[in-house]
C-alpha cells in the first residue's frame, strides 16, 4: 500500500473519531439530522457519480428529512 492511501485512512478515521465525540452533547433532533444529511450525501455521491452538486444536494435533503423525521 502506498503512503498516500494509508494516510487517507489515517485522516478518515480521525475524522470518524472527532465527529463521534462531538455528537455527545447533541439532542436527538440534532443527532437525526446529522444522520441524515450523511447519508444523504453518501447517497447524493454514489447516485451522481461524485458529483459535488449531487453530494452537497443529497446531504440537504437527507439533513432536512432527518431534522423532520424526529419532530414530537
């Protein structure tokens, strides 16, 4: 394996990790759109082709359905 993928990994975990402790104060609203807008943006990407305007628009929607969903 190359440097550069493995200092990918690197950052993507890390990146992984800082955003797990930082969801620990959020209320489950908050939690739900983060979720959300993650895997709109996963869906967003794989339905574009990496698109970024696909990506960005998917993490939008999927965000706002997150936010929806858990509303009392």
């Amino acid at each position: 394996m190359t440097n550069s993928i493995k200092n990918s990994r690197m950052y993507i975990f890390i990146l992984l990790l800082s955003s797990l402790v930082a969801c620990a104060d959020m209320s489950e609203r908050d939690k739900s759109t983060a979720v959300g807008a993650g895997a709109g943006a996963l869906g967003g990407a794989i339905l574009t082709g990496g698109s970024p305007a696909g990506t960005v628009g998917g993490a939008a929607v999927g965000g706002y359905i997150g936010h929806e969903i858990n509303k009392k």
